[in-house]
C-alpha cells in the first residue's frame, strides 16, 4: 500500500469502514482492431475498497506531492494524451465505471445502488489558483454512478479524519499512527495536543 493510500484506509476507518487495498476487476472490453470485433479480458485496479453496512466505496487515490498535482483534464478525460486520461479510466470512462461497480456489488453482496466512487487527491495542480480542484469537484458532482455522484476528498480532509481515529486511546502499531502521535506530543500539528476524539459521522 503507497504512503498515502495508509493515510485514507486510516480516513475510511474512522468512518467506520473495513478497508481492503488494491482489488483488481477482471472486465471484457472491444479492441479497437478495425477488420474485426474482438474481446479482451483486462484486470482494472481499484486502489482501495472500503465496505460498511450499508454502503461499498471503491477510492482512486491519487498523491502527486512533489509534482505537478492532479489535473483536471487527465481526471475527466479531455486531455489528448492517452497515458495521463487511462490513470483516471475507472473514472472518466463511463462504461468501463459502471462494470466495475456493477462487478464489485456482486463479488461482496451490494446492491449497485449501495457503490460509490470517491477520488482522493493528495494534491491538486495549480493549487493556489484553485481551478483545477474547482473542475474536478464540479465534474465529478455531475457523473452519476452507482450511489450517486463521485466525492472527491484533498489531504486536508484525509488527515482531519486521520487526527480522528490517532485520538483514539487504544494503541495500534500503525506508522501512520504513531507518525500523529509522535508530531502531536512534540507540539508540531496544528491544534498540537488536541488529537481529535471519538469517530467521524457518516456522511
């Protein structure tokens, strides 16, 4: 699991979720082979899945710390280069989404209505301008799959429910964990020795 995809699983756990990391879908897709129809079986990894009672969530996480940042075009598809638009396929390509939702609700018993596709984004291109996050949370809000539309989370979000489940009492042998705790008790988080207690609410 990459460092920033522990950071999440600990997120989704504090919503009270189970987490699984990468889980490959086997799906059938046409080749683009023009003399003939063809079908081939690709595996597509979702980077982390995370199930609840009542709710399955399958997270694309992408970091991008120390780089350009997460941009809009490569998210819904519109760039023309074909590498950067396939690291976000489970997204932007609608017919390939709805199979793999429709696959993950059948291998662990949900209903496809109970599914949902969150994207995390450790960091956004062009931050401080602000229009790519901007893009992206207003495309992804329009997309309909599944539960409803696809929630994107930044590493702000990530790292509140992080504080939420470092605060807990019982110990867990977690780097992640012990990396809050040990920059909680040398007074370097912000809100230093105010790790937040209790669990996140389910939203």
């Amino acid at each position: 699991m990459e460092a920033f995809e522990s950071f999440v699983a600990l997120a989704l756990e504090a919503e009270d979720f189970v987490v699984s990391p990468g889980v490959k879908f086997r799906v059938k897709r046409q080749t683009r082979k023009a003399a003939y129809a063809e079908m081939q079986t690709h595996g597509y990894e979702v980077d982390l899945v995370a199930a609840r009672g009542e709710r399955l969530v399958l997270a694309t996480v992408k970091s991008f710390f120390g780089s350009g940042g997460v941009r809009a075009d490569h998210v819904t598809g519109e760039t023309t280069v074909d590498r950067f638009r396939r690291r976000y396929v489970l997204l932007n390509d609608p017919a390939l989404r709805r199979e793999v939702v429709r696959l993950a609700a059948r291998r662990y018993g949900y209903r496809v209505a109970e599914v949902q596709l969150r994207l995390y984004v450790g960091r956004f291109a062009a931050p401080q301008k602000g229009h790519h996050e901007n893009q992206i949370r207003a495309w992804a809000k329009a997309q309909k799959v599944g539960r409803g539309s696809i929630e994107v989370m930044d590493a702000a979000e990530v790292v509140e429910k992080v504080r939420v489940e470092a605060g807990e009492k019982q110990y867990r042998d977690n780097p992640v964990l012990i990396t809050m705790k040990v920059l909680d008790a040398a007074g370097q988080l912000v809100g230093a020795g105010h790790l937040t207690q209790g669990r996140v609410s389910a939203p």
